[in-house]
C-alpha cells in the first residue's frame, strides 16, 4: 500500500483517476482519515472567515471601506493596495445577477471561488470584463466564465461547480488623495441580485449559523480535526469535487474516513489515530513545499508557487490544503503571482537595497508593489504611512527623474528600492523610493504583488531584484532612537 506522501505526490503530480476502494484495513481507514482532514480543511477556513465577520448572511455584500494600516491586526499579510467587498455566496435555490460598474482604467477583480476556495471564475480588468450584467450559477459542466450562449442582456455567466462559494472584489486604490472616496463609491454602484432558478434546491439553504454549530469549532472538548471532519461531513455531500474524475472517488474516500454522507455525521473509524492523522497531514504539508514541482524559481533568490497550484487547484489537495492554511483565497496566477524572498534580518543600522533590473512587466489594468511585513505578520507602523511601494509611488532613477507619472511614455530601466528603518531618515533623493522597516530594524519579510503580470515576469526573460544587505544610508537630519 502507498504511504499517505506517495499519495500526496502522486496527487501533486498527477491529476488522480483512480478510484480508491472500500476500506478493509486500518491502515487504510488511517490514511483516509489524513486525506480527508486535509481534503475538507478548506471548509473549515471558510468557517473561520464567516465568524470574522460575524452576524453576516449569504448573497450580500459586506464592503471593507478603508485600506489595511498598521493598526489591522484582523489578517496577517494584508495587501496595501485594494480593498475588498466580500459575498457568501449561496447557489443552492437560485442564480446570482452581478451588476458592474465601470472602474475606467482602474484594476478590479470580482472573483468567485467554490465552497473549496477554487478560484474558478474572475471577471475584472485582466480579463477586460466591461461594465454590465452577468449572471453567477451553479454549474458541475461548464465551469468558468462562459460567453458563448449567453441568454440576454449577461455579458457572461460565472459557472461554479458547488452551490456554496466566496467571492471577494478586490478594488485598487491609487495613491490620488481622496482616491478612497472614488473607491466606496464604486463598491456602492456594485450590486446582487437575487434570480429565480424554477428548478428543485441542489443543496439546503447555506446558513451561516451553522459554522458558529459547537461541533464544528474548536474547543477543550473538541479537536480542530475533529471540528474539520464533523464539519467536511455537514458540508461535502453537498459540495462535490470541482474535478468531475474525482466525483466518485471522493465519496469512497470520505466513507473510508467515517463520515456517512447520507445523514451528514463524521464518526471516527475504529482503531485509527486522528492526532497521528493530522500530524501525517502536516507532515505532507511540509514535504509538499520542497517539492520541485511546487515551487518556481525566479531568480536572485525569489521563488513563487507553480501556477497549476495557485488559486484553482484541480485534483491537487495538498496544495489546496496547504493554501487553505498560509494563504486562504489565494487568486490564480492569471490575476496575481506573489514572489517571495527568505525573511530578512536588519540589523539597527542597516538597511536592504532592492536593485530592480527595469520596471516590472505588467499588463494593462494591472498594478504592482512591494510590501513589508513585521515579524507577526502585520504592517510596519512609520512616520510616512507608508506600507508598500510600486507603481503609484513616486519612485524616482537614480538621475532623479520619476519612474511612473511622467508622461506616458515614461522611461524604463534599472531603479532601486530602499528598505530602511524608520528611525534613519535617508537622504531627500531616496524619499520616493524609501519603504520603511521598523524602528530598530528586524526580523521582516516581504511579498512582491504583480497583478496581471506579463509572461516575461515566470518565464526567466525578467531579471528579479536583486537584494542586498547594506549599511543604512543617512540623511543630514538622520536620528536613531
Ligand atoms: C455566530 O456567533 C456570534 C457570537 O455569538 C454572533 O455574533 C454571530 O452573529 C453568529 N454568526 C452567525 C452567522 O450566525
Ligand atoms: C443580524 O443581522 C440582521 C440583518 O442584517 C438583523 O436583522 C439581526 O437583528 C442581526 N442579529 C443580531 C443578533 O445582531
Ligand atoms: C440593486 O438592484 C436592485 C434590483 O434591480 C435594485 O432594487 C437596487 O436598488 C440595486 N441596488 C444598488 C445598490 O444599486
Ligand atoms: C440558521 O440557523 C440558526 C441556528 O441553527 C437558526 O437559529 C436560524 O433560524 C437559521 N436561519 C434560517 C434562515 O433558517
Ligand atoms: C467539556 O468536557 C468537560 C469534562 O467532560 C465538561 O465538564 C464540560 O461541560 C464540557 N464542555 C462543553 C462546552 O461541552
Ligand atoms: C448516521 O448513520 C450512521 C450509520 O447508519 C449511524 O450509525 C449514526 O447513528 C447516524 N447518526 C445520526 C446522527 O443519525
Ligand atoms: C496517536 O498518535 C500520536 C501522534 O503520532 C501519538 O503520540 C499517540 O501516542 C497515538 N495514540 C495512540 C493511542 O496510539
Ligand atoms: C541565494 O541565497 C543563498 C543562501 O542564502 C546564497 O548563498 C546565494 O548567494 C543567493 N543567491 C543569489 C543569486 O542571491
Ligand atoms: C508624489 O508626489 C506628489 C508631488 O510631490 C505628491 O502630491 C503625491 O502625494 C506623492 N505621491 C505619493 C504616493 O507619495
Ligand atoms: C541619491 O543620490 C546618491 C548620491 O548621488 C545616488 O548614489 C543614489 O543613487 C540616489 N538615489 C536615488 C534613489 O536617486
Ligand atoms: C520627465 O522626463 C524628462 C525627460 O526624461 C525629464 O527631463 C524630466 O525631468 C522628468 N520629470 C520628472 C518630474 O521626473
Ligand atoms: C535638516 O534640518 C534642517 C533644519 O531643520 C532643514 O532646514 C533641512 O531641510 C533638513 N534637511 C533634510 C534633508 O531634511
């Protein structure tokens, strides 16, 4: 019998086919049970993203009104640049009408993910979605964004393969002041309807209640893999693998891990092991990361995840896993790749240059920044309110002039950015090109966001920041605390 990693790198590497039988050993019931923690983890954080919010209710629009700063400790690794109106999507009774303002040349997205956090269907600048109807459904056939045969005055229907899903806009701010107000009046103009389908339910009506349901949070009496499991049973027969291969073997495999799909209970298998179940789950979790085929290498040390694994994962459940934990509702690479660098330590009087090759390739309607995160996470608080830098920036050449905003033409090539405690104050001619670190200097990390990127920016043709530690540089006023 393959062990759970063999099962877990087969799945990473091939799409799964086979269809995984009834159960007769423990062993067996064992790895089942690792697979299927991991397997229904995404319901879970889903759960844990409802009771963030509170008393909310599906098919409504909750807007976020202001930019993440310093002070939001809600989410670590927030973005800098959007921000986002969130929906609960429930497909089980009728279709969704969206209608779409127009955002002029500004990026947005309105993605819509599964009750799994399948990225599946994005309409938004990228995909140069215009303003309009469009008409969300569930769909187990056609998943995406179909234009052909569309009924009406819809641009596109949005076929999601569960009736339960997410979807959260992401709305760019730019660096204008006053550019928020510009910003909640767009998410106002945003707007969903409710469409009679005339057809029977698919699933129950989704009540948000049922995630605050003791048995599926965990407590002193109840295990985190024990509220995953009781939930994945309440959940997953109603919401079926996006792959349609894995729409049999799926249900085999839930069984073997006790839950009974019919009456919607999880009940532990006997003689199995379910802290030695999440332990292998983790386990493969991390062994997942080192996989080759996991991670691209950019180059100069940035890495990103393969874009087979980003956003809409297929048959890939580690991956989707893994995801579920360190970056819940991760968009496709097609919106947005996240290149990533080791963590940074900078001593208290030192600082990183960041020598950028030319300006990254972004398509049009796309945007791209550089963020810093603390140790916990979170912004770096400073005397600029600065927390990220990019495009809106007024990065500056070396000769001074400005890197974006002059002129449409602007000139491209090599520019640097500074990552700098807060408490050294660099020269004038770094200010444009500053992103502060914290007082004192640190443990950071950062993430690089390029939405919409151009194939240059994976393919090897861009060459990637490179990074350096080095001494801090001092203007005259320069203070340290
Ligand atoms: C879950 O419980 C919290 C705390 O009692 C409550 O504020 C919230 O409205 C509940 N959520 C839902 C969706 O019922
Ligand atoms: C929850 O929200 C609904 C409508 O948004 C409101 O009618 C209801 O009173 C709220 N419940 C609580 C406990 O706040
Ligand atoms: C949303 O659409 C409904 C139905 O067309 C309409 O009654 C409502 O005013 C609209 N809301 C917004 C915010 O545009
Ligand atoms: C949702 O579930 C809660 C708790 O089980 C219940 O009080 C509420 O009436 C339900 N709401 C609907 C609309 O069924
Ligand atoms: C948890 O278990 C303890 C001991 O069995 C019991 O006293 C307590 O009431 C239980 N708490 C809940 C919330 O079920
Ligand atoms: C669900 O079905 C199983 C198997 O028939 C049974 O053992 C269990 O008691 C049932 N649970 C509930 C809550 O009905
Ligand atoms: C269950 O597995 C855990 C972790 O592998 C182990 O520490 C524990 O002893 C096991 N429990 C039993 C009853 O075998
Ligand atoms: C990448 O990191 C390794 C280990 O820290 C280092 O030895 C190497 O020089 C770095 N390579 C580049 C191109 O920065
Ligand atoms: C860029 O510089 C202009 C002119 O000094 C200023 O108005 C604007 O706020 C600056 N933008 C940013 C993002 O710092
Ligand atoms: C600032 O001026 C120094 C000294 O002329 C130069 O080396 C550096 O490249 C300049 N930095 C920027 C961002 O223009
Ligand atoms: C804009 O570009 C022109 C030509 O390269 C340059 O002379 C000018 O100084 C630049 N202006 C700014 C504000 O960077
Ligand atoms: C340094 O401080 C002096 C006096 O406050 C001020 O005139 C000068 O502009 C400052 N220089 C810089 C680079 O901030």
């Amino acid at each position: 019998m393959m062990d759970f990693l063999t099962i877990c790198a087969v799945i990473l590497a091939f799409p799964v086919s086979s269809v995984l039988s009834q159960c007769l050993t423990t062993e067996c019931a064992q790895n089942a049970l690792a697979l299927a923690y991991a397997y229904g983890f995404p319901l879970y954080a889903y759960g844990l993203y409802v009771r963030r919010y509170g008393n909310v209710t599906t098919n409504t629009l909750y807007h976020q009104r202001a930019l993440t700063g310093a002070q939001f400790t809600g989410v670590v690794r927030p973005n800098a640049d959007t921000v986002y109106s969130t929906t609960f999507v429930d497909l089980s009774e009728n279709d969704l009408e969206l209608e779409v303002p127009d955002f002029g040349d500004r990026y947005w997205v309105w993605p819509f993910s599964d009750a799994y956090a399948n990225d599946v269907a994005n309409i938004g600048s990228i995909s140069n979605s215009t303003p309009g109807k469009y008409l969300v459904r569930y769909d187990q056939t056609n998943v995406g964004v179909q234009t052909e045969k569309v009924k009406g005055d819809y641009k596109a229907y949005l076929n999601i393969p569960t009736p339960y899903g997410i979807a959260i806009t992401r709305i760019l701010v730019k660096s204008e002041l006053n550019d928020i107000e510009a910003v909640n009046d767009l998410q106002d103009q945003l707007n969903i309807t409710l469409v009679p389908r005339y057809s029977p339910p698919v699933a129950p009506a989704f009540n948000l209640s049922l995630f605050n349901n003791t048995a599926f949070v965990p407590s002193a009496n109840n295990s985190l893999a024990q509220a995953v499991l009781s939930l994945t049973a309440a959940l997953a027969p109603y919401n079926e693998p996006e792959a349609p291969q894995d729409r049999t073997w799926v249900p085999q495999l839930l069984t073997n891990a006790g839950i009974n799909l019919a009456n919607n209970t999880w009940t532990q298998p006997s003689d199995t092991n379910l802290t030695a179940a999440q332990a292998a789950a983790n386990a493969s979790y991390n062994a997942l990361s080192t996989l080759p085929s996991y991670t691209i290498d950019l180059g100069n040390n940035w890495t990103s995840t393969a874009s087979s694994i980003q956003g809409d994962f297929g048959s890939y459940y580690q991956a989707r896993y893994r995801t579920a934990v360190v970056g819940y509702l991760a968009l496709t690479a097609e919106q947005v790749i996240y290149p990533s660098f080791p963590n940074l330590d900078i001593p208290a009087d030192g600082a990183v240059l960041f020598q950028f090759s030319a300006k990254p390739k972004i398509k049009q309607g796309g945007f791209w920044s550089l963020t810093v995160y603390n140790s916990d996470q979170y912004l770096v608080s400073n005397t600029l309110n600065r927390y990220a830098i990019g495009d809106r920036s007024n990065l500056t050449y070396s000769d001074g002039t400005l890197v974006y905003g002059n002129g449409t033409d602007d000139a491209d090539g090599p520019l640097e950015v500074l990552l700098q405690p807060n408490d050294i104050v660099p020269p004038t001619n770094w200010t444009g090109n500053w992103l502060p670190a914290p007082d004192g200097g640190g443990v950071v990390s950062v993430t690089l966001r390029w939405y919409g990127p151009e194939d240059s920016m994976t393919n090897g043709d861009y060459v990637y920041p490179k990074v350096t530690l080095i001494d801090a540089i001092r203007g005259e006023n320069a203070t340290t605390k």
